[in-house]
C-alpha cells in the first residue's frame, strides 16, 4: 500500500528503503499519518528485512498476534489516504 501512495503522489524510488524514507518525508513528517502508525511501519520493515535476510531469524505468535488490529488500522489509514475501502477481515 505504501508502493500504491507513492505512484499516486508521484514519487519515485528504486529502492524499499528509498520508498520508506519518502513515506517518512511526505506523509509522516506533514502529520498525514501519525507518528505511531510511522513507528509501527520503520518496525514492520525491520522484520520483513530479518525475515527475509536472517537465517535464523523466527516469528511466534505471541510476538505477531498483539499487532495485527494496530497493522489493519494503519491499513486502513493507508487505504484512506489512496482513496480505496480496505477490507479488513
């Protein structure tokens, strides 16, 4: 979704970590999206790069579960700002 807000705005960037400086510049930074939410997603990229790149590097439920009604209403903000409803079941 962030990817999504980035071509709808018209920002560019070749790299994840040059998209989630710009998301920070744009959309943090102005107070289009809280400094919680902008927390929340500097965390979840954290993991995906440990996930991805970590050999031993495990996710448990206990950990992930709690985040999830916090990662569907950053979504949701998300959504709102591309001007989509986003279904969160």
């Amino acid at each position: 979704m962030i990817s999504a807000l980035a071509i709808q705005n018209d920002f560019e960037s070749l790299t994840h970590s040059g998209l989630k400086t710009l998301f920070s510049l744009h959309f943090i930074k102005t107070g289009k999206v809280s400094r919680e939410f902008g927390k929340l997603y500097s965390d979840l990229f954290d993991w995906r790069q440990k996930g991805d790149y970590n050999d031993h590097f495990d996710f448990d439920k206990e950990s992930i579960e709690p985040v999830i009604p916090i990662v569907k209403a950053f979504l949701d903000v998300l959504a709102d700002l591309i001007g989509v409803e986003e279904e969160t079941d």
